[in-house]
C-alpha cells in the first residue's frame, strides 16, 4: 500500500492554486471600447481605427476612437518624441476622458507607427484613461 504524505499533498494544491491566481491577474486589460462612436463616422475612417496594430505588439490592436486624440504638434527633444494633444471634439459621444488641449505625451519610440497611411488628417495618440500610449500615427503617410 502507498503512503500519501497528506502536508505536502496539501501544500502543492495551495501552490498550484496560487500559481494559477497570479498568472490569471498578471494580464494587462484591454481599454478599447465600443460605444456607439462609430454610428456616424466615415467607413474608411472607422476601418482605419479599427485596423490598427501596436508597433510592438502587432497581435494587439492601438485600440479605437474612444482612445483617441489627435496631437497634430510633434516634437522631438533629447532624441524622444512628444505630441501635443490639440483635439477639440468633444469628449462626451466618444466616450473618452478629457486631455485639455495643450497636455503634452512623451511617445515611446516603440509605440512610434509608421506603416500605415492616416486619412484623419490628424497626428493621433491612442491612450488608456490612465495615460498609457498604445500607438501614436503621425498625420498623412502613404
């Protein structure tokens, strides 16, 4: 007959369950967000926010308009980027919180994309609520 050490049978199951709760919370969450922004956009428009693809992470989209402001000033200092938010649409049908215009984002290079052409006519920063950059399009392009 087998012996079954029962305290350390005990302590696996503990571990295991614990190991299963910090990978389950260790996921980022994702902020993109449907609501209803896109009832009367521009087809091509709404295709080209729902297409985009993290620079970093091309498995991840940049999230949609509900996370986005145009910055149409760019700046590069001490060879980092930063855009300016100038967006004045309101916030309230995109859903989105508020960023005065004015407040300047420091663009990691790695969220920098530039594969793909811009319709808006806008250089625009995708942002979680909490202020992290998911993309930033520079206007125009190809």
């Amino acid at each position: 007959m087998k012996h079954i050490n029962w305290p350390l049978t005990g302590a696996l199951v503990v571990m295991g369950a614990l190991i299963v709760f910090f990978y389950s919370i260790s996921f980022k969450p994702s902020y993109a967000r449907d609501l209803g922004q896109w009832e009367n956009s521009d087809p091509t428009i709404r295709e080209w926010y729902r297409g985009l693809m993290q620079p970093d992470n091309p498995a991840a989209s940049c999230c949609g308009e509900a996370d986005a402001y145009w910055a149409d000033e760019i700046h590069v200092r001490n060879g980092k980027t930063y855009a300016t938010i100038t967006d004045d649409r309101p916030d309230e049908p995109l859903g989105r919180p508020h960023v005065p215009n004015g407040t300047e984002i420091e663009i990691p290079n790695h969220k920098l994309k530039w594969d793909r052409a811009n319709p808006t006519g806008h250089g625009v920063v995708f942002m979680s609520p909490g202020g992290y950059v998911f993309c930033f399009v520079q206007p125009g392009g190809v």
